[in-house]
C-alpha cells in the first residue's frame, strides 16, 4: 500500500441478496467516516460466490444506497481507473499471482486434500476432544514429487496460507481497544480453491492492498477473520489498515437480527416501498450503535457527517426499535412543507383514488398529514373515508333505529339546501337537526357516521362530508 495522507474506506457488499439493514448500518458509517475527514467511500462488488449471486442484486444494492443519500465516490459505475476492477470477478488472474508469490516465498502451500478427506479429519479430531478442528498439514510435507504425480492424476489444488506457530497476533479496535489472537489457534487456512476463485479472507486483502484503503469498518462477525487478514498483510509486508468492529443488531427481545426474524422487515427496499421518507432511514441507521452527545434525535445529513465520531460508536448490542422508527419517519412527513408531502404522499396512493377530483384528494391528503408514520398508510386512511366498510349485524340493527332514522332522513333535508359545504355551514346543518328530533352527542353523529363509512371511528364528520361532496353524501345517506 502506497502512502496516503487521504482517508479511504470501503463497503463491499456480495450481490447475493438486497441490501441488508446491517449492511447499511455498515455503508453509512463508512461513508460518515469518509466525510467527516475529507475521505473517499468506496464501494466494491465481492461478487465470487457465483452461485448465490441474484441478478440484479447489484444495481439494487447500490440504487438504495443512493435514494439514502449514501453516494459513492468510486465503484463499478464511478471507477477511478488507478483503482479498477471494482468487482472481484475481473481480478481473478490478480488474486492467483499473488497466491502463487505466497507459495514461492514459503508462506502458503498447494493442498491436494478432498473433501471426504478434510471430512475425515475434522470427525476424527472432534472425536479424540478436540473441539475446534483445524487442518493436519498433511500436504505441508509433500514433495515436488509427490505434487506432480497428484496433479497427473487430474487433481488441482488449493493454496493454503501456512500460518505461524503459536504468535501472538494484536491490533488496537477502533471500537473495541486492544484485541489479540494466537496464530496457532487459527490454523492452516484456504486462500485460492481449486477453481481459482479466492476465498473471502485472500481477496479482501488484496483488495484493500490495491486500492489504498487505510480504515475498514465493519460488523463485529468478522472479528475472528481479522488476525487471518493481518498475517496475510505481514507475509506480503504491507501496511495493515485500521480496524473497527461494529456492534451487532439486535431485535426487541435482545436476539440478533436474522433474515428468518419476520418480526422485523430485513431490507432497505422494503422500508422504500412503505414510503419511509429516506432522510428518516438515513437518521435512524446514524443512532443505531452511535451515541450523539445531547439529547437531540433529529439530525440532517450534514449534521451526522459533521457528529461522527468513532470515539462514540457502541460495542454493546444496538437494538431495532420499530417504534422509534415509525416515529422519526413521521416526524420527517410532518416537517415537509404542504407541497413537498403532497408530492410524496402521492407516490404511494392507490390508482382508485385517481377517479375523484383532485380538490378532493389534496384536501383529504393535507387531513392526513399528522396521522402517517409511512406513505403507504395513506391508502388505509383514504379508503376510510371514500369507500364504505360491509355493515354488520350490530350496524344494521343501530341504523334501523327510529332515531337514527329520522337523524338520517333530517339531516339529508338539511344537507340538500346548502349551496356549498364548509365546516360552519354543517355544523348548522347538525344544530337545526339537533333541535328538531331534540338529540345531541353520539344519537345525533352516529347515524350519519356510520351510513357514510360504516365505520365508527375516522375523521371528523364535517371533514368526511366536505370530502365526500353534497351528491355523494347524500347518494349514501339516502341508499
């Protein structure tokens, strides 16, 4: 690694699947990081576990980050030409001529084991107490010889990194402090398999190496992987980059969160097509394992870049709390201007709303505004107004009352003479029925309520008849 004054940091996300919450706890911290000191974030594709790569996964994962506000300055689509390929599967040819530098300087070996043979092994060693199997180094001691005539029998090998024996490998976590790792605990592990794709470990090295990246903040799950990282930096005498392990995240009941946790939608494209306003996303992932000084919890984007701090990351368990979520998105609807919140509240709106007016729409919009958490309730709070639930039983015997009855039929003359509907203009209507039948509170409103919806709670009855307009209230009341 050349020297550099610049901060670079990277988030290298697999194109199996979409992109994770985890995984964008992870790209924001790096890209604060980044920012906070004038540094680059780069984004790169590990993309060499070919079978469980989805198509498409990619652009997606990359197309959250940016509705995030998480831009790159470099990855496959942004490339610096002094730090190309950005995807691991155009780099094959690079990994394994490093491999091979490994091998020739001692540091690594050709391994012609099977897989039924390394089976083998781990059983016997479990078998004899040993509760962390590692490799015997049986292909250590294999002679020229002995290679040649294995691979004249059609076997290819893997390259496996000899590690020392018994030393004490330590680096100082950014998060955690002072970590060490006995070299002999790790054993002798695959750098490059026989089909020539490198393993996790290798590559990212390698990677990190190429492309001048002095600090790599990650999960804590790859933790055990680090001091393997660090011996391959020392064999190759590199630089080794600053490390910083991120806490886990855990649900409500302290578990960590797993993709089988259906409690807890998984995915940043999932929260996009509720309608949680991005900005909100992007400050919920900034508190989950940050602790801001003060009690403050909403923060713009330039104010997270401006706060971060590593000093202040968590090592404890961060935990998911939908309930703060749903506040903070709300919070994020309720500060838009009028126009701003029509403009996105309509993203979400069903196409059978299109049929009314767009007076109507916009007024029952703007109603509407104090009570979404998300974009998507819109739709459950319009259908509670423009459409009428199924009366049951219990609805059609209240409806069938004398009272309401004449509460109905009262207030349709009432309504029929108005030449325009607004709140005083109502409310007058209700007066003068109130006098009439000589009813007041639940006798006088209900009625009206429920023939409208078929609902007994919503919106206010002045605001449901004003949505509805003089013909359609009256169509109701009247069927």
């Amino acid at each position: 690694m050349e020297k550099v004054n610049k901060i670079r940091v990277r988030y290298a996300p697999s194109p199996t699947g979409y992109l994770h919450i985890g995984g964008a706890r992870s790209a924001l911290f790096n890209y604060l990081y980044a920012k906070h000191n004038n540094g680059d974030f780069v984004v790169r594709i590990e993309d060499t576990d070919l079978a469980r790569n989805i198509p498409g996964a990619e652009e997606s994962q990359i197309n959250d980050l940016e509705w995030l506000g998480i831009v790159d300055d470099e990855s496959p689509y942004r490339p610096n030409p002094k730090y190309a390929p950005y995807r691991q599967t155009e780099k094959l040819e690079i990994y394994r001529r490093f491999a091979v530098e490994l091998v020739q300087k001692g540091f690594a070996y050709e391994c012609f084991c099977t897989e039924e043979e390394l089976e083998k092994s781990k059983e016997e060693q479990l078998a004899n107490g040993i509760s962390s199997p590692r490799y015997d180094r049986r292909c250590l001691y294999l002679s020229e010889e002995d290679k040649q005539k294995l691979k004249a029998q059609g076997l290819t090998p893997t390259i496996r990194l000899k590690m020392p024996d018994n030393e004490c490998i330590e680096f100082d976590d950014m998060v955690r402090g002072k970590m060490k790792f006995n070299s002999g605990d790790i054993g002798d592990f695959v750098i490059l398999k026989s089909n020539g794709i490198p393993t996790y470990n290798f590559a990212v090295v390698i990677d990190d190496h190429l492309m001048n990246i002095t600090h790599v903040l990650r999960g804590e799950e790859h933790l055990s992987n680090t001091p393997k990282q660090i011996q391959i930096y020392r064999y190759f005498g590199w630089d080794v980059p600053r490390f910083a392990h991120l806490s886990i995240i855990v649900n409500e009941h302290g578990k960590k969160l797993s993709k089988r946790d259906n409690d807890i939608r998984q995915f940043i494209s999932e929260y996009r097509d509720l309608g949680y306003p991005a900005d909100a996303i992007f400050n919920f992932l900034f508190l989950l394992g940050f602790s801001p000084l003060g009690e403050q919890e909403i923060f713009s984007k330039d104010e997270a870049i401006q706060l971060f701090d590593i000093a202040h990351l968590s090592n404890a368990p961060s935990m998911f709390d939908q309930k703060k979520l749903d506040w903070m998105s709300a919070s994020y609807i309720k500060a838009m201007s009028d126009d701003e919140y029509l403009r996105f509240v309509k993203q979400f709106l069903d196409d059978k709303y299109l049929s009314f007016d767009l007076q109507t729409i916009n007024f029952l919009l703007l109603l509407f505004k104090e009570q979404i958490h998300r974009g998507s309730d819109i739709n459950y709070l319009m259908e509670e107004v423009l459409s009428v639930a199924d009366f049951d039983q219990e609805v059609i015997d209240y409806l069938q009352k004398e009272t309401s009855v004449n509460v109905i039929n009262s207030f349709v003359e009432e309504i029929r003479n108005l030449s325009s509907l607004n709140k005083d203009m109502i409310s007058e209507a209700f007066k003068k029925v109130s006098a009439k039948l000589s009813l007041k509170g639940k006798d006088l409103y209900m009625p009206i309520r429920l023939k409208l919806t078929g609902r007994y709670h919503g919106l206010e009855i002045y605001n449901i008849v004003i949505a509805l307009g003089k013909e359609t209230t009256i169509e109701r009341l009247k069927k």
